[in-house]
C-alpha cells in the first residue's frame, strides 16, 4: 500500500501513485516548498475512472490522496467512513 494508504476505498481494487514535487527556495527551516499529488485508475481490471489530484502548495502526496478518496467514494457510491 505505500503512501497511497489515504485513498483506500473499501470494495474498489484501485491502483495509484502518489508524489511530492519540491520547488522553489528553501523557508526559515532550509526545507524546500512543495506540491502533492496523487494519480489513479479504478477498478484496476477494468478502468472506469482514472483521476490526477494536484494540490498546490499542499501537506504533500497526503492531502492529494484524502481528496483522490472522496473523488472515488462519490464516483462509485461508497458511503464515507
């Protein structure tokens, strides 16, 4: 499961890559800003949605995963944990 672990859908075989895209200058902390996202196709067998979530300037590949969960979750009717 990896870092995908925040976009498990129970029920859907999915498949997905996340990442983290640093740019720019280092801040106060000598870090370097960054970007999440989050790539997948679902259900892996038989591709009905494939999706990128970008988020600019985010908490990395998480937050891309939380959004890419409720994008599956809506797009195949399952409830919220």
């Amino acid at each position: 499961v990896g870092t995908a672990y925040t976009c498990e859908v129970e029920g859907i075989n999915m498949g997905g890559k996340t990442g983290t895209a640093e740019y720019g200058n280092p801040g106060s902390d000598g870090k370097l800003p960054s970007h999440g996202w989050f790539v997948a196709a679902a259900p892996i067998d038989n591709p009905e949605l494939a999706l990128v979530v970008f988020v600019e300037n985010g908490r990395g590949a998480q937050e891309a995963g939380e959004l890419a969960e409720s994008i599956m979750r809506y797009h195949f009717r399952v409830p919220a944990k």
